[in-house]
C-alpha cells in the first residue's frame, strides 16, 4: 500500500503539468482533438452513420444534477443510442467520454461513433461531464487545487452516469452483464481512472477533496445500479502506474496512441520539458502490463503519430472487433504499427 500511495503522488505532479500547459502543447491539441472522431475528411462514418441511423437516439438525457466550478447546480446530460428495434431486448453497453484537458469539449462528436455501434447491437452512450478549472498560461505552473477538483468532478460524474444507465438499464435495453468504458485523452485518462482508481487511493490523490466535494462514487443507489466493467477502450491515454493494475482488476484493454505524442506519452517520462515533471505512464507500459497478467490487451500504435491518431473508420472496425472478442471470452495479446486490423 505504500508504494501504491508513494505512486500516485508522484503521478499527480504530472498529471496536473500535462492539463495546465495551455500557452504550447498540450491546449493546442487538445483543442483539435476534442473532435477529433469528426476530423476524417474521407470517414465513411462521418458520412453516413448518423444519416443512415435506423436505431433510436435519445438525446440530452438529465443522468444527475452537481455543483459545477461556478458553484451553481449544473443538470448533466447524455445522449443514448440503442440499436434498430430494441424494445424486450438487451445488448451490451458502451459509455464513451470525450477529450477536451478537462476545460471543453461536448459529447456531441462522439455521436457518430455512438450510431455506428448502436447499428452493430450496442447501446452506446456519451456524456457531458463538469469542466472547467483556472490554471495559468505559463509552462510548468498550474493552478493545482482547480485543476485536481475538475478531475475529481468528472471521474465522479463518469459514475453517477453508469450508475444512472443501470439504473434505468430495462428501459434503455441494456445488458448489465455487458459494460465498457472509453475515451480519448482526459477522456481516455477519465475512464482508465474510474475503472480502477478506489476511494482510498483517490482520498490520496485528490487529498482533503471527498471531505468537501464528497465521495468519489456518491451512489446511493439500489443493487440494481451497480455495474462491472468488462473491458476498456483507450485513445491516447494513460495511467498512474502499470503496477497499479493487478491481476484483481485488470480489465482487457484496446489502445491507440502515437509514439510521438507530446501531450500524453505512448511510453513514461516527463509530459513537457519541465525539469521537475515526473513520469507518467501510456500505451506501451500500460500494454506490457496487462500482456503480463495474461488479459487481453491490443495496442494500435501509429509510429510516427503524435496525440490523436488513427482515422475514424479504423478505430471503429476494430473496438468493434474488440467488444466482440471480449464478449465472447477470446484472448488477444496484439501489438501493432501502422494501420493493421486487430481484428483476425
């Protein structure tokens, strides 16, 4: 437990370095991947998965209602789409989260990817979560107590909406059995965190923070809104520590990262040229660890790509590939460079 707490203190440091380098880096691309699932100029998805929709998209539901970063009670909402003639049956979940350095971005450029797995037999969710935090415009400072409560906000959001989903999992046809999360960067870094980060190691890392904004997972919800995860989707995220992630709570993971990522990195060291930036760990540790303990682990890796990688189409085909294997309890330890398909 010591060097579970000694790991997540020195992860902080980095964390809070990586969201608060807004003048270079790190604000400029997260402001162009916030949407990056609508950037394929030649997405077929883009183009018709939407438009062609045949399923229901329920859209701006209220899953809770929190304090935002102004103190006011924000409603947060999120748009569902369940496949073609779901009514009396169940399918699998996907929750997906966007990007956006925990400041901006919306669920809506996700509804694409949302549409194109309803189509495929899923339900498939994405939420608006809390942002905001002040930070500053120069390079290795950052206003950290801001910066670790918006983290903290949007992890417990990230649950409240689980719990809401399983809550209401008759109604929206869900199987509670089936559950995945995903992202792409604070997106990514958000799902990776609620699945594994526990109440006593966030008491570490957020230090004083479930005293004044309360606990992590706030549930006070019946048997019927707990939920089990059954496998992760991560673009261009990262982790506390490979080591954090035990043969307890591993979870079968796809990645997508570019090794040239200056924002989040493919491997471990300092996020931004910062002499005192500790390390933080991405894909490729991340990959080795779960390959360790025998889960199912599929990296995608663009050697020459930097933060958001990848086009639509691609990632697409293949979480579904993945979703697929994991369900049916298929085992894959795959790594790959360039845009090869995971999905033999």
């Amino acid at each position: 437990m010591r060097r579970r707490v000694k790991t997540l203190c020195v992860f902080i440091s980095v964390l809070l370095i990586v969201f608060s380098f807004s003048g270079v880096n790190a604000q400029n691309v997260h402001d162009t991947t916030t949407n990056a699932e609508n950037d394929d100029e030649d997405s077929t998805l883009k183009a018709t998965a939407l438009k062609n929709f045949t399923g229901v998209a329920l859209r701006d539901v209220i899953y809770t209602t929190k304090k935002n970063v102004q103190d006011v009670q924000q409603p947060l909402g999120m748009d569902i789409y369940k496949p073609p003639e779901a009514d009396g049956k169940k399918f699998p979940l996907v929750l997906l989260i966007h990007g956006g350095g925990f400041k901006r971005g919306t669920k809506k450029p996700l509804g694409i990817v949302c549409a194109a797995l309803a189509e495929r037999g899923y339900v498939a969710a994405t939420i608006d979560y809390r942002l905001g935090w002040g930070g500053t415009r120069k390079v290795c400072s950052a206003d950290t107590v801001q910066l670790k409560q918006a983290i903290y906000r949007a992890l417990q959001d990230a649950h409240s909406a689980l719990h809401f989903l399983m809550e209401h999992a008759d109604e929206y046809s869900i199987d509670r059995d089936s559950v995945f999360i995903g992202g792409g960067s604070a997106g990514a870094v958000t799902a990776l965190f609620t699945a594994y980060l526990t109440q006593q190691e966030a008491d570490v890392y957020f230090t004083g923070l479930s005293k004044t904004m309360g606990p992590l997972d706030d549930s006070t919800h019946d048997v019927n809104s707990a939920y089990k995860l059954q496998g992760i989707i991560s673009m261009w995220g990262a982790y506390a520590d490979p080591q954090l992630i035990t043969s307890a709570n591993a979870l079968p993971t796809i990645f997508f990262h570019g090794k040239k990522d200056q924002t989040v990195p493919f491997n471990f060291g300092p996020i931004i040229p910062c002499p005192d930036a500790s390390v933080i760990y991405g894909t490729y540790p991340l990959y080795n660890r779960l390959k360790e303990l025998g889960i199912t682990a599929i990296a995608h890796v663009d050697p020459e790509g930097g933060h958001g990688v990848f086009s639509l189409d691609f990632r697409v085909a293949n979480i579904l590939c993945f979703l697929s294997d994991v369900r049916a309890g298929n085992k894959k330890e795959i790594y790959l460079e360039g845009e090869q398909s995971s999905c033999n």
